[in-house]
C-alpha cells in the first residue's frame, strides 16, 4: 500500500509507520550536517557537538554556520 496506506493504518490502530521521521530522520539529517561543520573546522580539528544546545563546544567559527544572526526587527 505504500507509505502514505501504512501512515493511515499506524494513525487508525495505533503502532509506528515504517517513515518514523522524528525517530529515523531528524537525528540522521544531524549526522549528515555534522559532516559538513566538520569541513568548516577543518581537516585534523574534532567538532565537539552538544546536541541539546545545537552547539560545537569546542571551536567557536563552526557555530557562525549553525544560526544566522538576524537583523533588529527580523529576528524568528
């Protein structure tokens, strides 16, 4: 029936989906990003990532990458 029959079914009677995006998705989406502030930090430097705060503790110029500072008066 496909993903979008497995949903309906998981949401009916109860259960998980096989496309389980909190579990599955979000913290592969994390991994891959943190492949490339590793390319920001440089070859041979470890990126120490705190992932409740979504910050690296250790080399301060990767974080410029991870939020974008807004202007005063368009900050989300």
């Amino acid at each position: 029936g496909g993903p979008i029959v497995d949903l309906f079914y998981c949401l009916k009677n109860g259960g998980t989906p096989v496309s389980n995006i909190p579990d599955s998705a979000g913290p592969l989406t994390e991994f891959a990003l943190l492949g490339y502030l590793a390319q920001v930090a440089g070859p041979g430097r470890k990126v120490e990532w705190d992932v409740a705060a979504m910050r690296c503790t250790n080399i301060s110029e990767v974080n410029a990458v991870v939020r974008r500072k807004y202007r005063k008066g368009w900050d989300v």
